[in-house]
C-alpha cells in the first residue's frame, strides 16, 4: 500500500526539491565562471586541503565528497590533467590510491574560495538564525543517512 505524503509533507518535499534542483546548478555557475571549475571539482580540492598533508585515499575522499568512486575517478582523472592533483600508490598497501592536492591546485582553490564562501553564505546562509542553520544540519545529516542506508540495503 502506498503511504501517501500528507500536505505538509507534499509542501517540505516540494521545497527540499527546489533546493536539489537549483543550488547545484547556481554553485556550478559561479565556480565556471570565476574559476572555471565545477562544485564537485571546488569540493574534491577542498576536502583534500583538509588533510594535514593534503592527502587522502580515493576511498577516503568519496566519502567527504558524498560521490561514488566511479565519479570520483573521473574527477580526479582531470583534476590531474590540469596539475591540480596527482595520484600515487599508498605506501601501505598498492591496492590503495593516494591523492594528494599538489602547489597548483591549492593555489586554484585559494583563488575559488572567497567567491564560493560568499555564494553559498548567500544563498543558503543569509537569514538563517542559528537555530535554523543546526536544523538544516539535522535534517541534511538525515536525509543523507537514509540514502547510504538504503545503499547498503540494496547491495546485500
């Protein structure tokens, strides 16, 4: 039987799918245009500037992209091209593939930063108490633990 959206639920749904369908596109726009990059590629550089050395394993790095190694590979593959990344084995085990943010690509990412922050500040930030912004923390850490779940699920 299927378990209908009550109007409520309709109208949350409706919005959280504006948000899917425009924030991407808007963040996309701003980064090709001011840095010629996309979001993903603006989030894989940062989340390798996290590390202490800038580097992380591709596993490792799907994990703080949200993005399947598949995607990532992808990515990284030109991201390298560029000289922004570089990949090597882990000295632990060869199984296991390193990225390491190389000057180039920290140098690009300093660059994007400012004009990113200020795009997402705008766009998602701006106006939200800071009840609000715990909230969307809340319900964003929700809804992507139902998705991985339901991952799982599907894999057994």
């Amino acid at each position: 039987m299927t378990r209908w959206l009550t109007e409520d639920e309709l109208d949350a749904w409706l919005r959280l799918a504006g948000v899917m369908l425009k924030l991407g596109p808007a963040l996309d726009s701003q980064l090709q245009r001011d840095s010629d990059m996309t979001h993903f590629d603006y989030l894989c550089l940062a989340m390798l500037s996290e590390s202490g050395d800038r580097t992380r394993t591709m596993s490792d790095l799907a994990g703080k992209t949200n993005a399947s190694l598949s995607r990532l590979s992808h990515v990284i593959t030109k991201l390298e091209k560029r000289g922004y990344v570089s990949r090597c084995p882990s000295p632990a085990s060869r199984r296991v593939t390193m990225v390491r943010l190389t000057d180039d690509g920290w140098g690009v990412l300093v660059k994007a930063a400012p004009g990113h922050v200020e795009t997402v500040r705008s766009l998602v930030f701006d106006g939200l108490s800071a009840d609000d912004v715990a909230a969307l923390e809340k319900i964003a850490g929700h809804i992507v633990e139902r998705i991985e779940a339901s991952r799982l699920d599907s894999t057994c």
